[in-house]
C-alpha cells in the first residue's frame, strides 16, 4: 500500500472503569482501502476501543481524528453522522421488518408526510445491488433470510448513511465456508472503492487471508502495529498471549501422563460437530484424567464443553457415556449421567445473584430431587460450612449474598455446587479467569487432587501454562477444527502454539 494519510487516527485513548483500567494510553489508526484487524485475548480491550470509537463509552483521555478534524462523539449516532458504521456479530436489526424498511430504518425517504414506500424499496434496490452485487426482494421480512444475508443487508444498512469506516466484529462466527467467502468477496470490493475496514476475528486463518494491516492489543494496552504479510503466525500469538517461549518452558509439569493411560474410558465422541460452532472431532476422556482444550479464543473450546455437556445439541456424530452406553442429549441428561459443568459466564450461566452462598451451592442438588423433597436446613448448613471450608471461600458466612463476593470467591461457590454431586466428569471453563493468583493456584492444586481421586475434568483456560500445568492429554483447537492432540513428552509450549498457529 501507498503511505497516505490515515483516515482515521486514535491518539492516547485511555478508558477506566471501577477498579479497571480497560484502555491505557493506546493509539490506533485506519487506512482508507485497507482491511485492518484489530487482535487480542479476552480482556484485550478491543471491544472498549471500538465502543469508545462508536460512541457507546466516553474517552477519559486522547483524541480522535477523522480526515484530519477532531472527532468528539457523544453516541453511536454521532458515530454513524461522522461516517463510522458497526456490524456486530449479532445482528442488531428488526426481523419482523422488511429488507428495505431495515436499511432505511429513522431515514425512511418521506412525501407529503408520509413514507415514500416506493422510493425506499428502489433505493434499497440500488444499494444492494450496485454496492453488494445482491438481488434480493427487499419487501420481505428480513427474517425470511438466513444469518449470512442478514449481515450483508446490515452492511448495506451501514453504506446507505455514507459510511468511510466500517467495523466488522466478529462477522464470520455464524457462517458456513461459502457464506464466509460471500462475505470476503463483498469486503474485497468495498476495499476497492476505498473503504476502510476494522476487521474483528478469532480465526487466524482470516486475519491473514483478508488483512493488510494488524493492531494487537494486550491487557489493555498497544503491544503494536505490523504488516500482516511481515508477521508470522507464530509471533503473532506469542504477542496476544504476551509469554516468551523461554519463559513458559520453565513451568513445573505436575501431571502425570502414566495415569491418564491407565484409566478406565468415561465418555467418548466420535466425529461430534456442529454447524457453525465446531467440526466434526473424536475426542475420548478417561476416569481420573485431566483433558485440557488449547486454543484462543473463539477457536471451539467453548463450544466443545456445551456439546459434552449437551447445553448445545450436536447435527453430527456420538457422544457415548461407556458406562451406561447413553448418548447426551441435554444438561438434565448430563447430570443425571453425573456430568458437570463450571461456564465461563458465571454471571449469566452461573451464580444466582440475590442467592446467599449456601443457596447457590445446594441449588444442583435440589434440583436433582425435586423441589418437593426439600434438603433440611440442618442439612443445607453441614453442606455449605463443609465445602466453604474445603475451598477456602470467603466470607465464611453462607448467608452472605454471593453477588457481593469477589469474582474467585463466586467461582469456588460453583465448584462447590457442584462438586457436591460427585461428579465422574467435571467440566470446566475458564474457572479461574479474573481471579487473584491465590486462589488460581487453589483451583489448580484442587483440580489435580480431584483426579488422583479418579474424577476426569475437561479444562478450558485462555491461559496456555496454566492448561499444561493441570493437563495430562492436551486437545489443540484452531478455528473450530481439532488440530492435534498431545500426551506426555508431547506436551510443551512451542508445540502447542505452533499447532494453535497453524499455517
């Protein structure tokens, strides 16, 4: 590319919230006719610098600069009046209206007063066609269409107000390969007549087929800039991870691979998938195992640990608990087949807020007796003050409202949940995220003594030493695929992210 002047440049950005710091002086610019990825792990901070760049959060300090005049936006629709558009990962548009009506949607064309329906439904005509090869009826309802339309008339949506900058955030996570590369077509264009292009990806295999230019950002601040075609794969993840191989080698290996051999098969999968959410994969977990799911985010841990868990239902292949030689159908199911399951969002899939401690550790087991054979209190009390002081949480009070205890102290109440029912399968996805290294070291040391005690745990975590710390067999994932599985002197770092690197 040309240099030329950006047509977009953040300077200085810093953005904290209670007790946070999201963004910490970090810089960003856009080409005009670039494709621009903006990379990171959770907790990067991407998704507050493009809410600070559409408005949704006010910057504490820098600056923003488009065509070389001060931006101050006060709300996405100073955003949108500045020419930057957003196409989220969810769809944010109304299903129950039209395609054109959709587009349109607060700038219906008017006459006399009223809506110009003609001129709307052409002008919707025009859009779609001249700028994104597409004829489509746009008097349909826009749920009549599929995911991947969807976005494409949401992308229309952000042309139709003259946008210079468009924001793509996560516009593949629900699309098959053809959609996807629909979508790549439409994005090359549109680079073409000189749009610029935040593109927002997981899947590396995307970044470096589309982008001409990528942004990393770590912990909240700008680790750099670089060509997309000058850095490696590798490099690449040694600078969202933030760890040096060197580093990483000099982690204590306290699995023991002998043991995840001699167990007793548990629960198999045989080429198990989902559309959209994982490819097909065979992945098997022996009694008293440790089985550790690598990847960044986005690759398909997660959406392994629902389909073993049946929260998601699989359109392709088996998952067979060996004991009992039953499938899992659904959470109900896993639990009766004694399967559980710690989610990354123990806000939302988790804990229940206005529940005190003691509530929210007994609630899996009541639910397996029904609420009309009700635990005693006297029971309940025993239970809570057994596991509060196996797992160290704190406060000790079990009438203590969980919602005002710390994110590690919430986490151990979910352990205890559901430790309390004995699990054969425990698993677990990202149990110590946001926590304090105390208690990580905890979740570690209890993660590993509970299967010398022969339970088998599925652990997910975005931090790679921590996996191979726990793990004895460790399954790589790379953009929803199963690229390797590792045991024994196979396990290391540089291994690992070769394979989470791929290329």
């Amino acid at each position: 590319m040309a240099e030329q002047a950006p047509i977009l440049q953040m300077t200085g950005i810093t953005k904290q919230f209670p007790g946070v710091k999201a963004l910490s002086s970090v810089s960003f610019r856009l080409f005009p006719g670039e494709i621009h990825a903006l990379m990171g792990e959770n907790g990067a901070g991407k998704s507050t610098l493009i809410k600070v760049l559409t408005g949704v959060y006010s910057i504490d300090e820098g600056t923003v600069t488009m065509d070389n005049r001060h931006l101050s936006i006060s709300g996405p629709l100073e955003a949108q009046k500045a020419g930057i558009s957003t196409v989220y990962q969810e769809v944010n548009l109304c299903p129950n209206l039209t395609v054109a009506e959709n587009i349109f949607i607060g700038r219906e064309p008017m006459r006399f007063g009223k809506i110009n329906w003609k001129q709307m439904n052409k002008d919707a005509e025009n859009i779609l066609r001249d700028r994104l090869h597409l004829s489509i009826d746009v008097k349909a309802p826009l749920q009549t269409y599929s995911v991947a339309m969807q976005q494409l008339i949401a992308i229309a949506r952000a042309l139709s107000i003259s946008a210079k900058v468009l924001i793509l955030d996560e516009p593949t996570s629900s699309l098959d390969k053809n959609e996807v590369q629909q979508l790549f077509r439409i994005m090359h264009k549109l680079k073409s007549e000189g749009l610029a292009i935040l593109f927002v990806t997981h899947f590396l295999d995307q970044v470096y087929e589309m982008s001409d230019r990528l942004t990393v950002l770590r912990n909240g601040e700008l680790e750099g800039e670089y060509i997309a075609a000058e850095l490696p794969r590798m490099e690449l993840v040694l600078k969202m991870i933030g760890k040096e191989l060197e580093v990483l080698e000099e982690l204590p290996k306290e699995a023991d691979a002998a043991q995840a051999e001699s167990g007793e098969m548990l629960i198999t999968a045989k080429a198990l998938g989902r559309k959209g959410a994982i490819e097909p994969f065979d992945l098997d977990i022996r009694k008293g195992e440790v089985v550790g799911l690598a990847g960044l985010l986005g690759s398909g841990r997660t959406e392994i640990a629902r389909l073993f868990f049946g929260a998601d239902r699989s359109d392709e292949g088996k998952l067979l608990v060996v004991d009992t030689g039953s499938t899992v159908k659904s959470p109900r199911h896993a639990i009766d087949q004694n399967i559980a399951f710690c989610s990354e969002n123990r806000k939302t899939e988790g804990i229940i807020d206005d529940l005190t401690i003691r509530e929210n550790i007994i609630l899996a087991l009541q639910a397996t007796r029904g609420w009309s054979k009700p635990i005693s209190r006297k029971k309940q009390d025993e239970i809570a003050e057994k596991y509060i002081n196996l797992l160290n949480i704190h406060p000790k009070n079990p009438e203590h409202l969980i919602k005002n205890l710390s994110g590690g102290n919430q986490q151990k109440v979910l352990l205890a949940r559901w430790l309390l029912m004995n699990p054969d399968l425990l698993i677990l996805d990202e149990p110590t995220r946001g926590i304090d290294i105390g208690a990580k070291t905890e979740i570690q040391k209890l993660v590993l003594s509970l299967s010398k005690q022969g339970m088998a745990v599925l652990f997910i975590s975005s931090e790679l030493e921590e996996v191979i710390r726990v793990s004895h067999r460790i399954a790589v994932i790379r953009d929803r695929k199963k690229v390797q599985e590792l045991s024994g002197d196979q396990i290391h770092q540089q291994q690992i992210m070769k394979a989470m690197a791929g290329g």
